[in-house]
C-alpha cells in the first residue's frame, strides 16, 4: 500500500549542544564560511557578541558585523542582503532570539548562504526550524515563510545561554508546550507515523516541562536547567521538523499573531503572548466544541503559568484598558481565510475567539502572578 510522498526539512545538520560549544563548533564554523554576515540586535547582547566576533576573527575568518533595526522584517532584509552581496559574505551567523535568528535564516536562504544560529536564550525553537516569522517595523505578525532546509550548523552554548534572564526561559516553556497542545488537535486522525511520534513526543515534551519547569528557572545551569531549556529551544523544533505542516501551530499562535497587532503588547515575549494563546484555545475547545477535558487541561495550566511568572489575563499584556475594538482586532486578526487557528477540528468565528479571550481572562484573574 502506498502513500503521499512528504518532504520535511527536519533538522540542523549539525547540532553542537553542551557548555562550551562555541568554542568547540570553531573548526565546523570555519568549514561552513569564511566571510560571515554577523547578525544581532539587542543591546543586552552586544558585549557578548562583540567577544564572539573576537574569537571568529582570531580563527582567520573575517566577519562582517551587521544589526537588525526592527524585528524579522523586510525593511531589514533588505538593507542586509546588499550588504551581505557587497561585503562578499559566504555565511550568515545569527546571533541572538528568535527574530534575529529568524532573519539569520531568510536572509541565507535569499542569498544563497550558509547559515550558522546561535540562539543566546531557550525563549523559541527558532534556532531549529525552517520556518520564519515576518513582522512588521513596528512588530506586527505579518505572516511566515517556509524554508527549504534548518539551518547548516546550531550551536547551543549552555554558558552563553545560561547568561539570559529567567523570564525568557519561561517564555520558552510556554512556547514549547504549545507543541502538545497545538499538534495534538492539528494531527487530526492522521495515520502517518512519524506525525504520530511526533505528537507523543510533544506529550513527552509538555510532561518533562511540567515536572522540570519550576526546577529549571530556580536553579540556572542544573541538570534540570540543561533539560528544560534543550527540551524549549532543541526538541520543540525536532517536533515540528519530524511531524511537518500537520504538528505545528494552531489557535495558540494565531492568538499570538493577532495580539502583535497591538502595541500595547509589544512588551511581552514570544512564548508569553502563546502561553495565554494556549488558555484561550482550551477555552475555545471547551466553549466551542464541547470538550471537557479542555477546561480541566486550563485548570492545570493556569498555577504552573502563574508559578513561573507567565501572563495569564489580558491585563498582564499591557491590555487591562484595552477597548472592546481593540480586542476585536486581535480576534479579526487571528480568524484570518489563512490562519492557523482554523486547524481545529470545529469552526471558529471571530465573535467566538473574542469570547473565549475575554472569559479566559475572567476566570484566570482572580489569582495575581508571582512576582
């Protein structure tokens, strides 16, 4: 018996993980470029960078500092990509989250490049994937881009990573856990294994999160700390690439998409605005589609977001005085012909996401964060 022939671009092709990995992936750097792009933005970062260039140049390579000026967008793009053609780069080394490591990969993949990504925080899979966000200059969601192949070479240096606040790895936890909750409705009845692999591999993924999570953000550089952050920034991607188009985002990241229309939430991170994406999609598949367990799944959700400082109202997005149009445009938004959140297995209006966005809200604040 046959079946669809499927082509997933899975994985880095190398992967070096571990403390000390960037000086160990010295040599495989040097193998890939000689004259690389290197890409950062935020401040916070720069000193860190500035060292990584220092060590790139006292290889013999000679690398071409470059700076995003907004997020993964193509006003950035491109500026960048003359540069990169006129500077003579055969690489790009994106150094930092998830946007920039985003823009890292178009850009290579525009160019014709190899691309290097070094995530400095377990926030996103985005070192991973082969996959980028588009947004616009002013942070926006505009939409995403299907790469041809994940990056050349991921180095994941717990020592650089390490160095990030604990906030981001909290992002990167409910950015994660999305993966059970989002593939586990958009693999449908599939009866491919590898989509159902991947999926138990998502459950696996929220489970260790759940049990490791608090551990991990208390106690920087344990044992906990190295599988949580690995399993937010390395084995959410291996999901994604293993399980392909029918194990990725759902109605947790189209609320996402749709709350970057709102500056007011510019604030957040990633994974922040997609933890409360989560709560409101098990709203959704409570009040929409009549699942119980949905509503018992938001219940166990809801302390472990709080413990780890995540936002679970409106109010805890910069949204407290939000109004009503407002919050209608992040529901337009989210309900787009193409959205994503259409991947659930009942029809979902715009007037129905906002219900379950502003009951959500209710219900989850009657206890405050941690601070």
């Amino acid at each position: 018996m046959g079946s669809r022939c499927t082509l997933n671009a899975i994985a880095p092709a190398r992967v070096l993980r571990g403390c000390q990995a960037w000086q160990q992936a010295q040599v495989a750097i040097a193998g890939l470029t000689a004259r690389p792009l290197v890409l950062g933005r935020s401040g916070a970062t720069a000193p860190m960078r500035a060292r990584l260039l220092d060590d790139l140049a006292g290889g013999g390579l000679k690398p071409v500092a470059a700076e995003l000026r907004f997020d993964c967008c193509e006003e950035d793009l491109g500026a960048l990509a003359p540069r990169a053609s006129q500077a003579q780069c055969d690489g790009v080394i994106a150094i930092g989250g998830g946007k920039v490591l985003d823009a890292g990969k178009l850009l290579a993949q525009r160019l014709g490049l190899a691309c290097i990504s070094v995530p400095t925080s377990a926030a996103t899979c985005a070192g991973w994937t082969a996959l980028a966000n588009l947004y616009s200059p002013q942070g926006a969601f505009r939409g995403d881009v299907a790469l041809e192949r994940c990056p050349d070479l991921l180095i994941f240096d717990h020592d650089l990573v390490a160095q990030a606040p604990g906030r981001t790895l909290a992002s990167g936890i409910a950015d994660a856990m999305a993966k059970w909750y989002e593939a586990s409705v958009s693999s449908g009845e599939s009866s491919d294994g590898l989509v159902q692999q991947a999926v138990q591999q998502a459950r696996l993924l929220r489970d260790l999160l759940l049990l490791e999570g608090q551990a991990a953000l208390a106690n920087p550089g344990s044992d906990s700390w190295a599988r949580v952050a690995e399993a937010s920034a390395l084995t959410a991607g291996l999901i994604g690439g293993l399980g392909g188009a029918r194990c990725r985002t759902v109605a947790a990241h189209a609320v996402h998409n749709g709350l970057t229309q709102l500056s007011e939430t510019h604030g957040s991170l990633h994974g922040e605005k997609v933890g409360f994406g989560i709560l409101v999609q098990l709203r959704l598949e409570e009040l929409v589609g009549g699942n119980r367990l949905a509503a018992q799944a938001r219940r166990q959700l809801l302390p472990f977001f709080r413990s780890l400082s995540l936002p679970v109202a409106l109010a805890e997005l910069g949204l407290a005085n939000a109004p009503l149009s407002d919050l209608k445009q992040v529901c337009s938004f989210a309900c787009r012909p193409d959205s994503d959140l259409h991947n659930l297995p009942f029809a979902v209006s715009s007037d129905d996401l906002l219900t379950a966005l502003v009951s959500t809200t209710t219900a989850a604040v009657a206890t405050p964060r941690q601070s």
